[in-house]
C-alpha cells in the first residue's frame, strides 16, 4: 500500500559555501567515503528517489524497493552516516532528505577525476 509523499517534512539545508580543495589526500578520503557511499544499486535508488521526491519517510522508500525495511533502513544508515542524506525526525517518523550540499561536494569531487 503506498503512503502519500512528505514533501515539506524536512527543515531547508543550512547554507554553507562548498569550499575544499578537489586534490589532495583529504580530497581522495572524502571522495572513497561518498563512493562508497554509493556503492550498492538499493543506495543509488535511494538518492534518486529523493531527489524526485525532495524528501520521503522511510515507510515510502520501502514501499519503492523490493527490499525489507531492515534492509532499507541500513542503506539509510549508510548514506547518512557518509552525510549524503539527512534524517529529520517528524513525530514518530523519520522524514529524509537529501543534503544539498554534500551531492555538490561529490559532484566536484568527481568532475576533478
């Protein structure tokens, strides 16, 4: 049974200047982090989800994936603890979102290759 989308139920990402060098040893650290981050199909469906949707609490995400929602909720883990997604608590759910900033951090970490 699908649920309706939260599409408000993330606070707006705090704004911060994406500064950094995109070579270096810190740069490569953080570029395997977001890589690995990234690096199972379900978590690349996850982001993409959320990137259409603009947010989603993890009941909508399980419905989207034939996964269980264990298993959705440790790819959720995944991606939040490598700061790709936040998770806004919304009363007894957890509404996530991207992190803006993060996929620019990663889109010129990548571009630099």
């Amino acid at each position: 049974m699908s649920r309706p989308s939260q599409t408000s139920c993330c606070q707006p990402a705090k704004e911060q200047a994406d500064l950094g060098p995109v070579e270096g040893d810190e740069a490569d650290e953080e570029l395997a982090t977001l890589s690995k981050a990234l690096g199972h199909p379900a978590r690349v469906k996850i982001v993409r989800l959320l990137l259409r949707r603009n947010a989603c609490v993890c009941g909508d995400i399980v419905d989207e994936l034939p996964l269980a929602q264990s298993t959705v909720s440790q790819h959720l883990k995944g991606l939040k603890d490598a700061n790709l997604i936040r998770g806004d608590v919304d009363g007894p759910r957890v509404c996530y979102c991207i992190e803006p900033r993060a996929l620019r951090r990663l889109r010129a970490l990548v571009g630099a290759l």
